[in-house]
C-alpha cells in the first residue's frame, strides 16, 4: 500500500492511538497466555507487558532486555539466599533483606537491572506463605514476566513494521 506521509502531527496521533491499542491488546494477550499456560500468577504477565511497553519499538526492546535481564538475576539472587537461608532456619523477612540488598547493591552499579529489586518480594514472599516452594515460585515469576515481555516486544515490532510499511510514519 503506497499512502501518503503524514504530517508530523498526525503522525504524533498515530502513534498515540498505536501505542494504546498495543498496551492494551499486550495486556490482554499476555495474560491469557500465562493462563493458557497453567502459569500460578498470570497477572505478572499483564503487568510485565505493560512495564515494557514503550513508544517506539527500540525503546521496547531495550527495556525488554533491561526486564528480562533483571528479572532473572532477581530470581537467581532470591532462589540463592533461600536455599542457604533455609538450612540456617532464617525467616522470610531477613531473606527479603539480603536478597534485596545484594540486588539493590548491583542495580546501583548497573540500572538497567533494577527490577531484580522488584523480583525478591515477589518470589520469597509467596514462596514462603504458598503451598509452592521457592524455587516453583521463583519459576513461574520468571515465565510470567517472560511471556508478558515477549508478547509486548511482539506487539510492539508488529505495530512498528505495519506503521513503516504502510509508509505512515517515517523510519
């Protein structure tokens, strides 16, 4: 299809009207995804697309790579801190402390990997008062955040390819 390039403005209106019908289609994708999948909290994977979704496609890549990086570092700084902590009989909140520490130390160096802040709660705390181990837990948080990032990158480059290649936006 060969249209004609839009002004700026309406391209501003475009990719405002792309950018809400990505989040929310990402959402809404995302989650039934993780439920399909038998995934504990697919609300996770809801919240990760939406976290991830950004404006542009580049800007959705980076902070897909930033959340997925983070998230398993967080996961594997969680799952690390429980196992020594169990045999030491140590309880879920001097858990959270450490494993919150140890990430927040490393996301002070490297911010692109924040996230793994968020991640400790969200592991160590259900993993404790669940019928799941942590490491189960810890699982499944890593899959739902990875589905909800996938299917928003996914969105994301779909939106982005059909926008250029129907020439309504400019490269």
């Amino acid at each position: 299809m060969n249209m004609l390039p839009l002004t700026e403005q309406r391209q501003e209106l475009v990719r405002s009207v792309a950018f809400v019908a990505r989040c929310s289609l990402a959402a809404a994708a995302s989650y039934r995804l993780a439920w399909w999948l038998g995934l504990g909290m697919p609300v996770w994977a809801s919240m990760s697309a939406l976290i991830v979704s950004q404006d542009r496609w580049q800007d959705t890549e980076l902070s897909l790579q930033q959340r997925i990086r983070g998230t398993f570092l967080g996961v594997s700084i969680s799952l690390a801190v429980n196992l020594i902590a169990m045999s030491l009989g140590t309880s879920t909140t001097i858990q959270l402390v450490i494993a919150v520490a140890i990430c927040a130390a490393i996301a002070r160096v490297d911010r692109s990997v924040r996230v793994c802040m968020w991640t400790c709660p969200i592991v160590l705390i259900p993993g404790q008062a669940g019928a799941n181990p942590v490491i189960v837990v810890g699982l499944y948080r890593a899959l739902e955040i990875v589905v909800g990032c996938l299917v928003a990158g996914a969105f994301s480059l779909l939106t982005e390819w059909l926008l250029t290649r129907w020439k309504i936006i400019r490269e």
